[in-house]
DNA sequence: ATAGGGTTAG
C-alpha cells in the first residue's frame, strides 16, 4: 500500500527534538504547545509536511532535504510527494526530480506530484511525457493525475492527446468527476475547439462556479466574446455569484469588445469587493483601459502593483505598442531588462512589434541584435514578428535574411515575408515566394493572398492580381472584405474605374470605408468626378469625420478647376469642425528622432535646414525640375502654393539629413501621409543629385529611391 | 496526526 516501505515509522526523541530547533530557526515555525510537538515527534510525516507547508525557496529545502536523509526518510512516500509537491511549487522542479527519480518504484501520489510539477511550472512536454511513461511501467492514473494532465494539454495545444485522454475518462469512469470534466473543457478550448468544449459543458451534471467559468472563458479565449457575456448573464439568472476568476474573464471580454463603461463598472465592483490588488484581475483591467485606449489608466494601474508578474509586463508593453506609444513600449522592456526581469516570447513579440510601428531601422537592429543572442532566436512567433519588423522598417533584406534562417517555415512566416515584399512593391519576389512556399508543401491562408494582391496593387500588376484573386477558392479559402478591398484598389489605381464600380456592385459583401476610399482616391488620379463624388458621398455617411476623404474629394474638384466643388467640400469641413490632418515626417540621426512638420522652424538648427533646403531647390531647378502645380492646389488648407510646394515636412526631414550625416549614408524617413505627387518627382531627382539613397515609408508603403529612380516605379 | 485535483489574465 502507498508509502507502507520498509523504513522507520518514527524518529527517537533525541534525534528529532534536536533536529526541530534547527529547523525553527529557518523557518520561523513556532512548535507552539507541547502537544504540537509530540504529535510532531511521533508523526515525522506531520512534522516534515509542516516544515514543507513553511518553505519558500531552496536553501530551506536543502537543510530539510538533509535532515530526511539523515532521519531517513528519503523513501517514506508522504514526505517525498510534499517535498515533490512544494519544490516545484517555488520553482525548483529540477530539485523535485531528482527525488522522484531516487525514489524506488513511484507510487501513484508521486507520479501525479511530478506531473503536477511540471505542468505548473509550464513544462507541459515533459509533464505528457512522464504522464506516458507512468501507464507503460504499469501505475494507473487516477482522477487527481487528470487534472494536470489536461492542463499540459491545454498548455502545449495537444489537441489529439487531449481527446485521447477524454476517452480514458471515460474507460477509466472518471466522467462523473467535475473536476475532470472542467480540466477537459479548458483543453478543447486552448485547442480552439470551442464546440468539443460546449459539449462536455452541456453535459456537465453538477455545474460548479469553475465549470461556467471554464466556459465562459473558452469563449472569450477564442475571438466570442458576446457569447461569453451572455453566458455569463445566464449564470447570474441561475442566482451565482461569480468569483474572481470569472471577473478576470468576462473583463477579457468587454476589453475585446472595447465596451469601457461596463468595464468600468466592474472594476468598481472589483474594488468594492476588496480584488483591486488581486493581480490577475489587475491585468485584466489594465488590458481593458489599454485597449479602450486609456494608456494613461492602463499605466497607472500598473504603476501601483509592486509585485508584479511577466504577464502584467507584457500587458503593459503590448498596450502601449498598441496605443502607438512605441517609444514607452520599447522603453518599458528595457526597464524589465534591467531590472532582470526575463521576459517571454510575447514579451519579445510585442517589443519587435513596437519597433516595426515605429519604423527605425536603427532602433529594429539594436532589438535583432538583443534576439540574436537570446533563447528567443530559434523561436517562429520571434522570427515571424522579426521579418515584419525589418520589413516594416525598411530593410526587405534583412527581413529575407531572417526568413532564410527560420528553420521551420510555418505559413504566418512565409505570409510575413510575402506581405513585407508586397509592402515594398517587389511583386515579382512576392509571387516566386508563392510558388516556393507550394513546392515546399506549405497551404496558403487568407494572409498570404492579402500580402499576394497588395504585392501586385503596388506594382500595378493588373492581370496578374486578377487572376490570382481568382484563384483563391481553390485553395479552400472564402475571400474576405480585405481581399475585395485590395481588388478595388487594384483596379482602381490601375485606371479601371468602370471595372472597380463594377466590381463593387457584384461583390457578395457589403463595401466599406476602405473599398469606398479605394475608388475615390482613384478617382482623384483619374479626375473622374462622378465616380469620386458618389464615393465620397458613402464616405462622409460611413465615417464622417475622417479628414482624408474630404480633402481627396476636394483634390478631386481642383484638378478639373471646379473651384466651386473646392469651395463646398470647404464649407462643409468647417461645419463639421474639421482640420486637415498635419503632415509629419521623422528621420533618426544617431539614435534621435527628429520630427518635422510643414513648414516647421522649431528645430535646434532650423536655419541651417532651410539654407539647406533652399540649396536643394536650386539645385532641383538647375536640373530642370518644374513643380507640378497641380499638387499645390490640391492642398486644402495651405493658401500660398509656392511654400506649399516645398515645404513638405518630408522635404525638411532630408535636407536635415543630408547636412548631418556623411556623404552616401541613405536616409530613411518615416511619414504618416501618403506621398505627395511633387515631393515624390522631387525626391527621385534629390536621390541622383545628392547620390543617396533615400527610403520613405509612407502611410501605405515604401518608396526606395535610388539614382533618379523609385522603387514603387511612380505607381503608388 | 499524516501527500495530491479544476477555472483566469498578455
């Protein structure tokens, strides 16, 4: 019978009361009554539990350790699974091991301890493994083994583990066991499997508060929230109060929704029930703020826990990367750097991520570099988010040379590569990668055809984008709004308005903000007004206050001089308490960002800039550049057109560069507009005069000029 | 007097 081995069952009363004061001095267990201590004296596993119950990291377990060995009770079953059970509980699974494996013929209760251990400790691998190797030397698993075994499940996605060890629930009669059933609900759920999870809850007997919980936040966890909430509604019907965890969920849920006033009032709830530093529900909070887009909430809530966990970390940083705040976000990892805080692959992913919004390319190598030489260098999620961050940045070689070194190629790394050539315009590159990932047996998902159409969009590959709109049915997939977004554009930008119209109307989907912004731009380069005002007419009903269509309409009407039409998209802007969006160009010279906007003599050496920028102009002129004056009147709120001309914030940004960075070093400038006609003619010619290479990512795309030349081939 | 179970958050 369990831990009935051949070893003595209590210790003189010499040895052990000696052994008690040693141990008290450590562990500040105070043996208060005599009766405590006799029971202590002749019950070693109710002293040595006790002892255990008390310690909080190695060296307690090593003097503890010893004195078992010296009493000898390193065989005695119930001592050895506590000092399993607690050492992995402080993170010493190694330590908890090592007893295991000294242990002669393991027992159920030291089997379902180790299991245990390394589940919690995340090492699900390892727990799956040991949980096999138990049925093959013969222990039978029993219902407390389940448990952890689901979560290691759960925790490495194992989903035909998973169903294979709810079939032996059922051969093992365990299926009346709430517990399990529980445990077997969350793995389908972390296996995506949301209607295996349902099932099982349907035909739970006894539905305790973890039960819904369970449920609920399978739903959350897999992109429902509203039916989490409902079914949280009806749990409330049936007179449960939640406990915290379920708050923890239903919270995920409303910040999904970005429904922040009943996100609020929950947490009013949370701090009136006394949870407000309960720091799983913290998190919880901070990610509703942070993406409802109170960062300043989100942060302050962070602020105030002082022990925190990576998770609230990456929280923290995710919510700022994701609020635009890069710069914060990429700041806070290195404060959890310095701090020797280890951050995990989502910590890094949303760091990379920062850096790829931010779009410095220097700032993007200094975090290659920290990758290079971390674990996380192996890691897909990692080297995915690396080649969309170097792409992002500008460098579409050092995004392929990631993707080269990415051992296993999944499809979101062979999607990432393929949207970064699209993003660059490098179509040819992108459709080879195609063909490449087919032979390599990789299925294409619905993001390999978005970077596929986006690729041929920007080099004005027609037919060929066409075709391959064509074409994804075959491969299983429904297109989405974005794909017929990017025909649209496609077609529109390549002069097909009729066809874009066209194609609109015969589309099984609902047209949006993107597809109606689509063919109004083109509109704009084709000056075809009534396509243009129909457009727009959706627009300002689809979203009304966004500034950018007025002003391509208005665009519109200046490049046929219908200055009456300039007049009333005017008018109406001012009725609706609109102002164009300011142009804004940042170049980094030695790790500073310098931001300029039009017109703008607020920087440090402002004079010289414009000396600079005049210089340029003189030049431009001497090589027979003429300014396309069409582009001066398109600009809605600048009322002299030469200065408009020229005082592009992107043309500041250059001539910036130019005087503070040796001859030949490219510059690489990031805008939040679209290019503009006249700088972009302008740029070209600046790349051979200056012989630079200039890369200016724009709102949309890149532009790589080079010796007169532009990567996007004037197609943009 | 004596060893174990489920649910959460990025």
């Amino acid at each position: 019978m369990a831990g009935n081995l051949a070893v003595p069952k209590t210790l003189t009363r010499f040895s052990l009361s000696t052994k008690i004061l040693d141990l008290q001095s450590f562990t500040g267990h105070d043996l208060k009554n005599r009766s405590n201590i006799y029971n202590s004296i002749f019950n070693p596993e109710s002293f040595y539990t006790s002892l255990l119950d008390r310690s909080t990291c190695r060296r307690h377990l090593n003097q503890i350790h010893s004195q078992i060995i010296v009493t000898g009770f390193q065989y005695n079953g119930y001592i050895v699974t506590k000092f399993i059970h607690v050492s992995s509980n402080v993170g010493e699974i190694s330590y908890a091991r090592q007893l295991f494996d000294e242990f002669p013929e393991p027992y159920v209760f030291l089997w379902n301890a180790i299991i245990r251990g390394y589940s919690k400790q995340n090492m699900f691998d390892e727990a799956l493994m040991l949980y096999t190797r138990m049925q093959n030397v013969g222990v039978r698993p029993d219902c407390f083994t389940l448990p952890h075994v689901l979560k290691a499940c759960g925790g490495a996605a194992a989903f035909e583990v998973g169903q294979a060890v709810h079939g032996q629930i059922f051969r093992g009669g365990f299926e009346r066991d709430v517990f399990v059933q529980n445990g077997v609900v969350a793995v389908y759920a972390k296996c995506g499997r949301i209607d295996h999870a349902r099932n099982v809850f349907e035909g739970l007997g006894g539905r305790t508060i973890v039960s819904w919980t369970s449920i609920i936040s399978a739903y959350a966890q897999n992109g429902q929230p509203i039916e989490a909430l409902r079914i949280f509604k009806k749990m409330r019907n049936y007179g449960l109060q939640p406990d915290w965890i379920t708050l923890v969920s239903v919270i995920s849920a409303y910040a999904d929704i970005e429904d922040l006033g009943q996100g609020k009032s929950l947490h009013s709830c949370v701090i009136k029930m006394g949870l407000e530093f309960e720091l799983d529900l913290r998190i919880a909070l901070t990610t509703l703020y942070a993406k409802c887009g109170n960062v300043m909430i989100a942060k302050s809530l962070f602020d105030e826990m002082e022990i925190s966990n990576v998770i609230m970390w990456n929280a923290m940083i995710s919510g700022f990367a994701k609020n635009g705040c890069c710069n914060e976000a990429i700041t806070l990892f290195q404060r959890m750097l310095s701090k020797n805080l280890r951050p995990d692959t989502v910590t890094v992913c949303s760091a990379i991520l920062a850096c790829a919004q931010l779009g410095s390319l220097e700032e993007a190598r200094k975090m290659g570099e920290y990758i290079d030489n971390s674990e996380y260098r192996i890691d897909v999620f990692v080297n995915t988010a690396l080649i969309d961050m170097y792409a992002k940045c500008g460098s579409i070689d050092l995004a392929r040379k990631v993707f080269d070194q990415t051992k296993t190629k999944d499809i979101v790394v062979w999607s990432a590569m393929i949207v970064g050539y699209g993003l660059h315009g490098r179509a040819h590159e992108a459709i080879n990668l195609f063909y490449l990932m087919k032979q390599a047996g990789v299925r294409p998902n619905d993001v390999t055809f978005i970077g596929l159409l986006t690729a041929c969009n920007h080099a004005g590959l027609v037919e060929e984008g066409w075709r391959i709109f064509d074409s994804i049915r075959d491969y299983g997939i429904e297109p989405r709004y974005q794909h017929y977004a990017c025909v649209v554009d496609l077609l529109g930008r390549a002069g097909c308005l009729e066809r874009a119209y066209d194609f609109i109307t015969k589309m099984p989907i609902k047209p949006g903000v993107s597809i109606w912004g689509a063919l109004l731009s083109a509109s704009r380069i084709y000056r075809h007004v009534e396509l243009g005002e129909y457009s727009a007419q959706q627009l300002f009903s689809l979203d009304p206050c966004n500034t950018g269509h007025y002003v391509q309409l208005s665009n519109l009407y200046a490049s046929v001089f219908m200055w009456s039409g300039v007049a009333r998209v005017r008018v109406l802007m001012k009725e609706r308490g609109l102002t164009k969006d300011m142009g804004c160009s940042m170049i980094e010279i030695e790790g500073k960002l310098h931001v300029f906007r039009m017109g703008d003599i607020s920087h440090p050496r402002s004079n010289e800039i414009y000396k600079e920028h005049k210089r340029l102009d003189r030049r431009l002129k001497e090589a027979g550049f003429v300014a396309d004056t069409d582009s001066a009147l398109h600009d809605l709120s600048y009322e002299d057109k030469e200065e408009s001309l020229c005082n592009h914030s992107e043309r500041l940004a250059i001539a910036y560069g130019l005087i503070s960075t040796p001859y030949g070093t490219t510059l690489r400038i990031t805008k939040n507009l679209r290019a503009c006609v006249n700088c972009h003619a302008a740029i070209k010619l600046i790349s051979r005069l200056e012989n630079r290479e200039i890369v200016v990512r724009d709102s949309n795309r890149f532009h790589h000029y080079k010796g007169g030349e532009c990567s996007c081939g004037d197609y943009w």
